[in-house]
C-alpha cells in the first residue's frame, strides 16, 4: 500500500492540465465492443480504473494499441465471449465497477454477458436495477448465482421498448443506449441521464452509424441499426478534476490556471465555488483562479444560512461535494453540505476535524460547516483515504496545512487521478510518493 507524504503550507502557482474524463472513458471504451472496425480515442487518462477496463477488453480478445500518450486504436473484430467464465475475467471485473458497462455492449452484439459483482468505492450502496430493469425491457434475461455472486445474462435479438427509468443513472442510461442502438425497432428512454458524459457518448455512437435523438435532454429517442462503424473521438477535460484543482487553488491560497477549459462546459460548478467567495475567471482557453487570503461564503437572500446538495445533472455532481465542503472549512462564514445520493461519503469529515476544521456531522447525509477563514491553519496528520474523491479532498486538505501529513491508501486516489504527485510538484508542492 503506497503513501503520500505532504509538506503543507505552501502557495503554488502555475499552469496545470487536467487529464480526459475518468467517467466518459469507461463508457467510451465500452463501446468499442458494439463494432468489429477500428475505433480510436484520444485524451485517455491513464488511471488504474481505465486502465483496468482495457486489460479487460484485452483479456476478451479486444486489440488495444497505444498509439501516443493517452491515445489507443481498439478492435473488437476477434471477441471471444466465452473467456468470461475465466477465473482471471471474473477477478478483474469484480475489481472495478466499470465491468457493468460492458453488459449493454456485450448482449447487443453477442447475445450473452457476465458480470461479478462490481467493486468501486465504499460510499455507500449503489444500485443496479436501473442497469438490470433497462436491459431486461429490451429483452435480456438476468440470473444471479449466488454461489459465486455473479448475474448471466442472455438475449436473443433486443427489440426496442418505451422506459421510463426510475432513477437518472448515468452509468445505466449509458448500458442501456449502448444495447438499443442494436435493438430493432425503436426506443424511448424518458428520465435519462443527461451528463456530459452521456452527450459524449451519444455522439460517439451517432459517429458510428447509430441514429440517436434528442442529446443532452432526458428523452432519449433510439432508432436501432443493424451494424455500427470504427470513428475517431477526442474526450472532454475531466471536470471533476477540474473542479479539484480550483478547490485546491482557494485553499492553498494560490494562484493557478487550468488549460484547455471552459467555465461555460462546467454547469454549476463555477457557480457553487463562487458561492463560496472563490473568484474564477475565463482567459482565453483558459480558467484563472487568482490568490486570495480570505473568501467568504453568501447567505440566502433573505439572510439564512446557505446548503450545497448534489443532484443529477445540471445539478450539481455529488463527485465535487468532498471538495467543496474541504473549501467551506477555510472559508468565512458557514454552509450546509447535503450529500443526498450517497450515505457514507462523509464520514472522512473525522480526518478533517483532527486537522483543526470545525464540521458538525449532522447524520450520513448532511455536514455543517462553520469557516476558520484562514485564520487558523490546519496542522498535519496522518490519515487514509477512504475513496476517490475524499482521498483529494484530504490531499488538498494536506496541502493547505502546517506541518507534514501523511495519507494511506493513495491507490484510491490514482484510480482517478492520472501522475498527481508529479503534477502537483510541478506547482511547487512537496509532495513525496512513499
């Protein structure tokens, strides 16, 4: 288990650029399998979870050539399905949470998919009946044995039906377009997840030959095609990343610019950093996040005390929420930090309050944040990261404080960060991979 030993209490400066999105590149990459052409991608962030899902594909017969840094050429032309039922498939799915995105792929094209149980982070439980409910209305047939705590599936031919999903899952609007697009006939699909991740993919699979309406909204209009062709796609900047780094300029007290981005491709997340008092300008292609001693967090027009929730998309991402209440910590002022779609992404507010910060949690959901303005900085500790994103937050937390601090279990944090240590140094961080 590797460590992150963190000199804090430095102000950085620079010019960083954020890797390609970890959550459009498990989609994207999933549906190479839906052609037997050449489908080549680029901005690929090289992570453990992106790339545990190409040595899936690889381990299926997929050809996956890296042609340039964070670019690779996929075949799908010689797939072997029944190399699924391996021990070395079902370790490696079980592995990464990403496997289930292969499921819509797999039963349009085949007929048959497997799946273990899917790993990923702790943050509480994360449903997959969206997934099952979706792929089961077009048709597939869903078995899990308990035994081996694995589903088989298998289809005939999809045929396109009318859903109304109960929930607007990203991953299972995504599973689920990946298999209507071969489906015959036509599909509707109403409360669908409309992420940039899902315009990107729908996109992608118009690129191919599919025929796809109504993009970006949540009615989703499939018409399906026999056959899909190789394309070329180019993934957007990572905007959960992008977001980490402004979370990180505000309480380094830094001045940073974040390459290749635009303010306007990131829905409500300039909006809620500026809530906090942190300034954000556009300059050019480019996002400036000047030095500030001190921010401070609005209230409600009428005087009440301002709360930050996630909610799907154009809401605000629950994949930000760590951060921002990491912000709120040094901030003046208070705020309410409702996480509403996951029950234990939290709980590391304990590694915060060891660090000097004042959070009341309220219960699994909700944290109340009462700001140090700057006034007293936080003081190393040593800590483990609990998941992805808590993992960033307790590094940007680390950065910020007096002291050294050291955190356990960087693994989580290099599942969707790309070379953060050796990006962070080139800021002016002392930071060390232990």
């Amino acid at each position: 288990m590797g460590s992150f030993r963190i000199k804090g209490g430095k102000k950085l400066s620079g010019t960083i650029n954020p890797q390609g999105a970890k959550n459009e590149a498990l989609q994207i990459i999933s549906a190479v399998l839906l052609t037997d052409e050449d489908v080549s991608v680029s901005n690929i962030p090289d992570i453990r979870d992106v790339n545990k899902l190409i040595d899936l594909l690889k381990g299926l017969g997929v050809k996956a050539v890296k042609t340039a840094d964070n670019q690779y050429v996929f075949n799908a032309s010689k797939v072997d399905v029944e190399k699924v039922h391996t021990s070395a498939y079902y370790n490696k799915a079980a592995s990464i949470r990403g496997s289930v995105m292969l499921l819509g792929p797999m039963i349009a094209r085949f007929g048959r998919g497997f799946l273990p149980q899917p790993g990923g982070d702790k943050i509480g439980r994360r449903r997959l009946d969206t997934h099952f409910t979706g792929l089961e209305k077009l048709g597939a047939e869903f078995n899990y044995d308990e035994t081996e705590k694995c589903y088989h599936i298998k289809a005939g031919k999809l045929k396109g039906t009318s859903m109304l999903l109960e929930e607007a899952s990203v991953t299972g609007t995504a599973n689920i377009l990946m298999a209507a697009v071969l489906a015959e006939g036509e599909t509707t699909i109403f409360n669908a997840a409309c992420e940039p991740y899902l315009v990107q993919l729908s996109k992608m699979l118009n690129n191919m030959g599919a025929n796809i309406k109504g993009i970006g909204s949540n009615l989703l209009k499939v018409k399906g095609v026999d056959k899909l062709h190789g394309t070329n796609h180019v993934m957007l900047a990572d905007m959960i990343e992008v977001g980490s780094f402004i979370g990180l300029a505000a309480m380094t007290q830094s001045e940073i610019t974040i390459a290749n981005v635009k303010l306007n491709d990131l829905g409500l997340i300039p909006v809620v950093f500026r809530r906090l008092g942190v300034k954000l300008e556009q300059k050019g292609n480019d996002i400036f996040i000047p030095g500030q001693d001190h921010y401070s967090i609005e209230n409600y027009i009428d005087g009440s005390i301002m709360s930050i929730a996630d909610a799907p998309w154009p809401g605000f991402t629950p994949d930000l929420i760590s951060i921002v209440l990491v912000v709120a910590t040094q901030a003046k002022g208070s705020v309410l930090i409702h996480q509403k779609m996951f029950e234990s992404r939290l709980f590391f507010v304990d590694k915060l309050i060891d660090m000097g910060a004042r959070i009341i949690l309220c219960d699994p959901h909700r944290a109340t944040v009462i700001g140090l303005n700057h006034e007293f900085p936080f003081r190393g500790i040593k800590m483990s990261s609990p998941d992805i994103r808590a993992g960033v937050a307790l590094l940007i937390a680390a950065l910020s404080a007096t002291g050294t601090s050291v955190i356990d279990n960087i693994e989580q944090i290099d599942r969707g960060y790309q070379n953060i240590d050796m990006r962070l140094r080139k800021l002016g961080a002392d930071i060390v991979r232990v």
